[in-house]
C-alpha cells in the first residue's frame, strides 16, 4: 500500500518490524516488532514521520541481538 493510498483510507496504526535476514524478504523470524496509533488528523508527511520513529536498529553482538530504541 502506498502512503498516499494509507493516508486516503485512513490508516490508523504505523508498524514496523525487524526480521533475521532470510533468502526471502520480511519472512526471517521476527526480533523486534513495534506498533502506534495515530488519527484521522495526520497528514502524509507525519504518518511518515511517525513510522521513522518507531523503526529500530538491531545489531548482533555476538549471538546475542541488541536492539537501539
């Protein structure tokens, strides 16, 4: 779904999630996974804004993964 489609059908809930990499996109087990609200004010630029937000950076260190908030 593009923004402009989620933005016209009023999405109310920006996700993102943090997978282990896989020979096939987004289906490695899932590390960290993140959702929020957001409402029929929200243009286009801050649902975008909104997901930037809750995105992390996970890194391995050693056998152990570390997520930054």
């Amino acid at each position: 779904m593009s923004l402009n489609q989620a933005h016209n059908l009023g999405v109310k809930l920006i996700g993102a999630t943090a997978n282990y990499v896989s020979e096939v996109l987004d289906e490695g087990p899932i590390i960290e996974q993140e959702v929020t609200r957001v409402d029929h004010t929200a243009s286009p630029e801050e649902l975008v804004t909104t997901g930037q937000d809750i995105e992390h950076r996970v890194f391995l260190n050693g056998a152990k993964t570390v997520v930054f908030r």
